[in-house]
C-alpha cells in the first residue's frame, strides 16, 4: 500500500485551485465592499418600472446623491466615493462581469431644470448578471418582468 501512495501521480497545479463551494460564495457575500454593498441593495429593491430611469438616463449627480445617502445611513466601510471614483468603481465593476464600458457616459441629462453629465446603464437582467460575475457570488433576484437582455452595443 506504501508503494501506491509513494507511486501516485499528483497534479500540483490542481491542488492551487480551491474548490468553489457554496460556502466560499456566502463568504465572498458577507465581505462586499460599502459600493457593492449599496449597488446589490439597489438591484435587489429595482423592478421593471424603477429600472426604466437607471436604464435610459440618469443624472451622476442622483447617484451619487443616492450613494451618499444610503453611505451615510449604513455608515460603509472605507471613504465616502465622490462622483469620479464613484464612475471608476463602476467602470470597474463592469469590466469584472464582462461588460466593459458600461455604464455608458458622456450623455447630457435634464435634472430639476438643468442639464448635467449622466450615465446610462443596461437592462435590469444584465446589471444583476454582471453583479453576480463581478463578485463572484450568486444571489437569488427577485422575479420580475425586467429579463430583456440587449447587445451590448459599444
């Protein structure tokens, strides 16, 4: 028996990779950062006529409004994101679930009369599918109608 185990072929490389488990994806979940924290709280309580606004246009400045709101009520780990670092994280976040250049910038939106930089962002469906990518964790979505996934169109 000392012979087959001394004898035994071992992948090495194998042994690198932990096994992903159900466990490990809780894990990844409790530990999210303050930004992926408050952006799972924003996809969990959307539905198809909420996400409407967040799909065409929406003013950077109402996000960020938002963020900070919810940051200062939740009081987040880590510093408070102005609107640039709040884009970067974005930007990031996306690229991390497969959908670089998202959300899309540069688009002018009517905010209490004024025009200001806005992002736009895609499907419900898609932002979800992202999130859960990005993170590596897999979160059961409420149901709702907003499952249109388009191209993504660069």
């Amino acid at each position: 028996m000392l012979d087959y185990f001394l004898n035994y072929e071992v992948d090495w490389e194998l042994l690198r990779v932990p096994p992903e488990t159900t466990a490990k994806r809780e894990m990844r979940a409790e530990s999210l950062s303050s930004e992926d924290e408050w952006w799972r709280e924003v996809l969990e309580a959307a539905d198809e006529a909420s996400w409407g606004q967040w799909q065409t246009r929406i003013a950077r400045s109402v996000v960020v409004a938002r963020y900070s709101e919810w940051f200062d009520d939740f009081k987040g780990r880590g510093n408070k994101k102005n609107a640039s670092s709040l884009g970067a994280y974005f930007a990031r976040h996306f690229k991390a679930g497969g959908m670089p250049s998202w959300p899309k910038t540069g688009s002018k939106v009517q905010n209490n009369g004024k025009r200001e930089n806005g992002w736009v962002f895609p499907s419900l469906a898609e932002c979800r599918a992202v999130f859960d990518k990005a993170t590596g964790t897999e979160h059961d979505w409420p149901d709702d109608e907003a499952q249109t996934v388009h191209s993504p169109a660069a």
